[in-house]
C-alpha cells in the first residue's frame, strides 16, 4: 500500500472489514499525568484537531485516580514542586500550604482541574480500555485501535496519530503464593489497597511484602491504625528502598530541588548531560582520576547524611531497613519521608516486626518463613512489582522492536529491530565506558540476588512479569520509535515512560515535544532523518547510547527497563527544549543559573515562547484535509463514537 492514493486509504480507512470507524486525528491512550499533559499541550497547540483520550479506570489520574487514593496516600514532592508549569497549585485554592506533601485527593481534585481549565475534560472517555493497536504502514499511517467501553460491545477507531501515555504503575504483578488457596485471609497488591482498605478496622495482623515506597506507606497506615504488622521484605531481592527526608545534606536542603540545582547535575554522569553546554566541567567530573574522586565523594556525603538522618542503627529493627544500593546508582526508587508522625518511631514500636526473609509458604492463617519463622496473618498485601510492558495488543504482529518497546532478545532480529543490534550495543557500550570510567566499577548491591518468580515459593502463569528478560524501551529521546516507518508518517509516541522528581516539568515539556513533533515543527527533528542512511545510523546510534546508558548507570531502577532519573532530570529538560529551539537557560545570570534550582515556574512561559517562533507556521493539516474529504463528509469533532451515533 506504500503507492495507495488519496480514495484508496481513506476506502482503507472507513471501509476496513465493512466497519465505519470514527475518526480522529490524535488519540491518547491513559488519562494519568503524563497522558493528560500530552492532550492538553495538543489541543491548545493544534485546536483545530479532533482529540479523545481513552483509560481504562472509571476516573482520570492514574496513580491519583478516585479508585487509587489508599489510605494516606501522599505525594513524595512538598507543594510547589508537584505541578504543571502553567498551571499552580496555589493554597487558596487546594487548600495545602507551604511546605506541606499533598495529599492523594487534593491532587486528584487538582487533575481535574487541569483537564477542565483547558477544555479537555468532555475528550476524556473513561472506562474505555484500548485492546489492540494496529499500525496501518500506508503513505498516511495511522493507527487502527480497537477499544472496549466498560460492559459495551467493542469498536474500533481510526487515529491519525497516537500517543500510548499507559504509565508504569498500571498493571499489577501479582504472584501465587505456595499454599495461598487454604491461607483464609485477603491476598492483594498495592493497587488494590484502597479496596480493601476496611482491613484497617477489620484485620488484627496483617502482613506487609515488600520494600518498597508503597510498602513504607502500607506499614504506616496499618500500624497508625492499631493493626499489628508483619513487615517482610526479600532476603535475595533489591532490599529496602532509599527514602529521605525532605530536606538533606549538612546544608538542610530541600531534596527535589537539590536535585534540579544545574552546579549539582554535574556530579552525575550523565550520557546526555553534554547538552547543557558545561561538557568541560562533566569531563573534568566523570574523566579525570581527581574529578571522580570529588563525585565519589559527593555521592558518598549524600547517602551518608541520609543514613544519619534516619538513625537507620539506633534501633536492631530500623537497622533493617538501610538500602542495599548504592545512592549514586540509585534511580526514581529513591523516595521521600511524608508522613504526618515518624515512621521510624513506629517500626520500633511493638506494633511492627521486621524480617529480611522469603515467604516459604502460606497456610490457614499463617505465614511462614524460608528461615522457618512463622506468624499469624489475616491479611497478605504484596507489593510485587509491576508490569513495564504497555497492556496492549500491537499489530501487525513482531511490531514492538520496531516500535521500540520491551520485547524478546533474539539473535537473529531483523535491522529495524534497534534493541537486538549486537554490534552498536558492543559500540555505544565503549563510549559510555571510556566517558564514564566509574561505571565500569559496578556495585554488588545483592550476590544472592534471584528474580522474585524463580523464588521458592512463588510461582506465575503470567506471560510478563517485572522479572521477564525483555529488552528496554528503545525511543528517541524516550518519546518516539527510530524507525523510518514511524518516523515517516509522524504518527506515533510514547509518553511518560520516563521517571525523576520533576514529573509534572518532564510531562508538559514531552506534551509540547510530541505536538511539535507531529507538526513538523522541532528544531531538531528525528523525522529529518528519513531516506538518508547516514543520519538514520547517526539517529539510531544515540537512541542507544541514551537508552543503554541505563544499564550502567542505574542497574537497579533502570537496567533493562524504562528509564528512570534523578539528577539527569535537568539535562533532560535541556534536550527537549533545544529540539523544540527553545533557550535552555532560563536563570538571571550566571550565578542564578547555576546554584538556583529549576522548578515548574522556570517553564511557565514555555508554550508562549514555542508559539511565539512557531505560530506563523502551517498548522497541522486535520485528519479531513490529509485525507481530502469534502465538507459534506461526516463531522470529525461529533462528541460521539461513531458506533454508537444514531
């Protein structure tokens, strides 16, 4: 179909299977932060496209989602750091003051909020969840989706162009449990917490699996509330996660912006980090024996302060919890205190019980130990894991290393498959080495370490796990496939699949990317590339560089998986901006730009800035006039599904 005509795709289109498919010309699949960011920065750049944004869950928010809010759920980040640039979260408003963690259903009110301040809201259509995604490779592109509302008949959908925004915390893994069918008591995930939250009242003793930030927060609510808690957290696992209070350092300084101060982002290596236009000190930092020795340090200040800060050893029980990673190969797992009372001060109380252990197996009432340790549970809430894998059918079939998703390692993959390239994995694993020669001295956080489903005791017929030995994401610049069949026709993006302490910045910086991508209106634009062998290898080598720099650099969080950051958040936002033309450095001199954190309010003029160098340019063309269709052809912006338009 690469020579079809005008009639032949839009025929194609309309007329696929004798079904007539609505039509729009951007879809977004998920309603959590990243996927709102992204409809709401294509629908105030491109507001003559037709838009719909399809979740699964009965409300918008994701993670924040009405079904989600458990029982003190928080955000890690305290007010000011927790928003849309160009949209504040102010006190008056939300009702949360300066210096205060949000709570789950401020953020979920301020959510909708967002999608009712720009017109999003009446695109939304939940309980709608995307089954299969099929890419059509014609001169046009587009994708095919079949979508499944809740209790309604399937249908399927025409989008122009697609933004998978599924997020990481979507589809539980949740294992069997040796004996689980005789235990008695609840066996749930962390996703499902707020369900069953009347345990808080019910149960007498209850056990917590995992180590986790979600698992610090289960124990909290539990033990707050009188429920006596048996905390078991795997012997051969990650341990426990790094969690800090807000403001660290001898300095006493707020955690999320010390994360975001430009002079701090140079003690971290950083594959990308070059853009911010500082490359002589980084290579001073990362290249020299004396620069190193002054990261080394740094890191080691900064683990050691949060160490003391937690009194980890003033207690045999809290002493359990001190992390097994080390902080600078430590990625998003890194959390923070924001509980209302100290935790530590409960785990020593009688109420909480730790053990560095495995779950053997369960029996009525009971859990025991492979150590052979056994107590009294009513309930079993694990936090396991998730599945990184976007739930969804892609076609045609053995798309995804094209794509640029987590898939098989094969050893006979075709070119277009990027993650399985032997050869430029061997190439852009020596750059990053010879860059950064203190990552070839990798840490052992766990010499016994095995992946949760090879765990005695633990058993999954699931197809993916958290534990499946796929490749990683493979995107450019995390947001779209490197691929000419993609690339081509513009119609395809991933958002969200990125993790750091400035979410809400990196969501609306992708959201303005993705729309000026599909515009044709980057500065820097991956499209470029197509039909010229030499930028197409230029472009497909630092995909790779950018996402296989993870393996080094945060082997833990990261590894194989999605990429995920702390201190290369910075240089990140600088990435974007310069593909979009915009000035990376928005501090008032030098001395502002270097020691002052970056925070939403650095970004608020971002979208006025693009539009103000873009807005005399062509419009993106609507998914009518890309097909030619003649004013007496069906409205493209009817609010209703054409299936069910009478």
């Amino acid at each position: 179909m690469a020579n079809a005509t005008m009639t032949e795709k839009r025929d194609n289109i309309t007329a696929t299977e004798g079904i007539t498919m609505e039509k729009l010309d951007c879809v977004v699949v998920g309603a959590g932060w990243y996927g709102l960011a992204a409809a709401k920065q294509f629908h105030v750049t491109q507001p003559e496209c037709s838009l719909a944004v399809f979740d699964s869950q009965s409300s918008l928010g994701g993670t924040w989602a009405d079904d989600r809010l458990y029982p003190g759920l928080k955000s890690n980040n305290l007010l000011g750091t927790f928003e849309y640039p160009d949209f504040p979260m102010d006190t008056a408003t939300f009702g949360v003051k300066t210096g205060e963690h949000m709570p789950g259903q401020v953020i979920n009110n301020y959510l909708k909020a967002y999608t009712a301040r720009f017109g999003i809201t009446n695109m939304v259509r939940l309980g709608t969840k995307v089954l299969v995604a099929e890419h059509q490779d014609t001169v046009e592109g587009g994708w095919v989706l079949t979508v499944a509302p809740h209790n309604q008949p399937e249908y399927k959908v025409f989008a122009r162009r697609a933004i998978f925004a599924t997020g990481l915390t979507s589809e539980p893994f949740l294992p069997h449990f040796d004996g689980q069918e005789t235990f008695g008591g609840r066996i749930f995930h962390g996703k499902q917490f707020q369900q069953n939250s009347d345990t808080l009242k019910t149960a007498k003793r209850v056990t917590i699996f995992g180590g986790t930030k979600f698992a610090w927060d289960a124990v909290y609510a539990y033990a707050t509330a009188g429920v006596k808690v048996d905390w078991v957290i795997r012997s051969s696992g990650h341990g426990p996660c790094w969690i800090a209070p807000s403001y660290v350092t001898p300095l006493k300084k707020w955690i999320e912006k010390l994360a975001n101060m430009r002079f701090l982002t140079w003690f971290s290596p950083c594959v990308w980090g070059d853009v911010d236009g500082y490359g002589g000190i980084r290579g001073f930092y990362h290249g020299t024996a004396m620069g190193r020795t002054i990261v080394n340090s740094f890191w080691k200040v900064l683990g050691g302060d949060v160490i003391s800060l937690n009194d980890y050893d003033s207690n045999p029980k809290t002493a359990k919890l001190k992390p097994w990673t080390n902080p600078m190969f430590t990625g998003a797992s890194f959390s923070i205190m924001n509980y209302d009372t100290d935790i530590m001060e409960l785990v020593k109380s009688d109420l909480v019980n730790v053990y560095v252990s495995e779950i053997d197996h369960l029996s009525p009432g009971k859990v025991h130990l492979s150590d052979g340790t056994e107590f009294e549970s009513d309930v079993l809430l694990a936090h396991t894991g998730w599945k990184h894998v976007p739930p969804i059918k892609f076609m045609p079939e053995g798309i995804e290393g094209e794509l640029g998703i987590p898939h098989t390692p094969r050893s006979d993959a075709p070119t277009t498959d990027l993650a399985n390239d032997p050869s430029l994995i061997a190439r852009v694993d020596k750059e990053i080495l010879e860059r950064f020669p203190r990552l070839k001295d990798q840490p052992v956080w766990n010499k016994n370490y095995i992946p949760l489903t090879e765990q005695k005791g633990i058993s999954t017929d699931d197809k993916v796990t958290p534990y499946t030995q796929l490749t990683p994401f493979m995107l450019h610049h995390f947001i779209v496939p490197p691929s000419e069949r993609f690339l081509r026709s513009r119609d395809t993006a991933f958002i969200g699949i990125v993790s750091n302490f400035s979410n809400m910045i990196t969501a609306h910086l992708q959201g303005l990317w993705i729309s000026a991508y599909f515009a044709g209106k980057l500065e820097r634009d991956p499209s470029a590339a197509v039909g010229d062998e030499k930028s197409m290898q230029q472009l497909r080598y630092e995909t790779m560089l950018h996402n296989r720099f993870g393996k080094w650099r945060y082997p833990t969080d990261w590894g194989s998986k999605n990429p995920n950051f702390i201190f290369d958040a910075v240089p990140y936002l600088d990435l974007l901006q310069r593909d979009l033309g915009l000035d990376i450095y928005r501090k008032k001199g030098f001395f502002a730009e270097i020691y002052d954190p970056y925070g939403p309010e650095d970004y608020r003029n971002v979208n006025n800035e693009w539009m103000a160098k873009y807005g005399d340019m062509k419009k993106l063309e609507s998914l009518g006039e890309s097909l030619g269709q003649t004013s007496s052809s069906k409205s493209l912006s009817s609010p209703e599904p054409a299936h069910l338009q009478k």
